[in-house]
C-alpha cells in the first residue's frame, strides 16, 4: 500500500501544479490537489521508513483521502452542473475521483490484510 499512496501522491502533486499553471497562475487555491498529494507523499515516506509506523500511516492516508474526496466532490459536482469547463471544476473532479479510488484501494488493502492475518 506504500508504493500505491506514493503513486496517488504524485499523481495529485501533478495534477496541483498543472492546474495551477492551467489556471493562469491566478489562484494558489488550484494548488489544493498538490497539499493532499503531499500528505499521501509524507505518509509513504513514514510508511516505508518505521514498520512500525506503517500500519498508522497507511490509515491516516486513506483518512486524509476520504477527506479530500468528500471535499473535493462536494464542491465538484455542483460547480460540474453550472458549467463543467471551468479548470478548477475539472480539476476538484478529478482530485475527488483519484482520491475515491485511491480510498478504494485502501479499504480493500485493509481487508485483505486482515485476512491474512486472522488466517480466512
């Protein structure tokens, strides 16, 4: 799941960047993706260094994604119904439905490791 988290986080710090430069360079809030994509990064990094921090970190992450996804689509999908062209809109839906994904894949990761260790 470290190396998943890394890969979301980067995604999210390009996303940030690109929609920031997309925007004109006009609004520091088109960098919101990239701050989440930083958190997931920090939280890969705990996960890979401290064993036995990885379990904490893994679930902060996916907590923060959850976060991120709810913020983002609350905002997203009302912008989306009034006019769906806008950069900003364009890029809180895709920030949310990474970050639903990326959760996804969490809980999943989550389950199976459970599994795994109660043996089922």
């Amino acid at each position: 799941m470290p190396g998943t988290t890394r890969l979301f986080g980067l995604i999210l710090i390009a996303l940030g960047v690109v929609s920031y430069v997309w925007t004109g360079r006009t609004s520091v809030t088109a960098l919101i993706p990239a701050l989440f994509g930083a958190v997931l990064l920090v939280c890969a990094i705990v996960a890979r260094a401290n064993e036995g921090a990885r379990k904490h970190a893994m679930h902060a992450a996916v907590a923060v994604g959850l976060i991120g996804a709810i913020a983002a689509l609350a905002r997203g999908i009302p912008a989306a119904l009034v006019d769906a062209s806008r950069p900003a809109v364009m890029s809180q839906l895709a920030m949310g439905v990474l970050l639903l994904i990326y959760v996804a894949l969490g809980v999943q990761s989550f389950i199976s490791a459970r599994r795994a260790r109660t043996g089922r």
